[in-house]
C-alpha cells in the first residue's frame, strides 16, 4: 500500500510505503516540499511495480528545474533519473535496460 503525508503548510512530505504483513516496517521513498513554488507529481508502473516522482522547484531565471526519482518496490532501492522526456502528463525514461512511459498525478 502506498500513502502520502500531506501538509498545505510546505513543511516536508514523504511519499512511503507500508507492507500489509508488518504496518511498522514502512519505507520512506522520498522527502518533498508541497509550498513555496515546489510541484511535485508521481506515477506507479503497475508491471514493474515502479513509483515515480518528478518535483519541480523555481530557478533564478523564472524556469523549473526537474528532479526525477524511481523506485523499485522489488528492489527497494531509488534511483534518480538525469535523462527523460515529459510530454502531456507522462514521463518517459529508460531505467534498467528497459523503456517505460508513465502517466503522472499532481501529488
């Protein structure tokens, strides 16, 4: 099960997973900022059981800067992603060998 800690504060959200078996052995997937000019959007690729979040924050010029991160349920492990495409609200990257095209939610 996944779930999202929420604060329209802008004090730091994480994005965590919780296993149905043991509810205290929860994963803390990524820490965020929801206020003060941050965006954040996510995806799950259901296959791969993939979680993807794309936080945008303000540069200095007036444009966004991108971070992307995946992680892996199987693998328990995040990696951030430095090349990928976003296009009419889906993110597409390559990751582990394979291309993956996922439609992203405003988090």
């Amino acid at each position: 099960m996944e779930g999202e800690g929420t604060d329209p504060a802008g004090i730091p959200l994480e994005p965590f997973t919780i296993y149905l078996s043991d509810p205290a052995d929860n994963i803390e997937i990524l820490s965020f900022r929801a206020a003060g000019g941050y965006f954040y959007s996510w995806g799950i690729e259901e296959q791969d059981k993939l979680y993807v979040s794309v936080s945008q924050r303000p540069d200095g010029d007036g444009s966004y800067e991108y971070e992307v991160y995946v992680y892996s349920f199987k693998q328990e492990q995040k990696t951030q992603m430095k090349q990928f495409m976003l296009d009419n609200g889906m993110i597409k990257f390559q990751y582990n060998g394979r291309s993956y095209s996922v439609k992203l939610q405003q988090g």
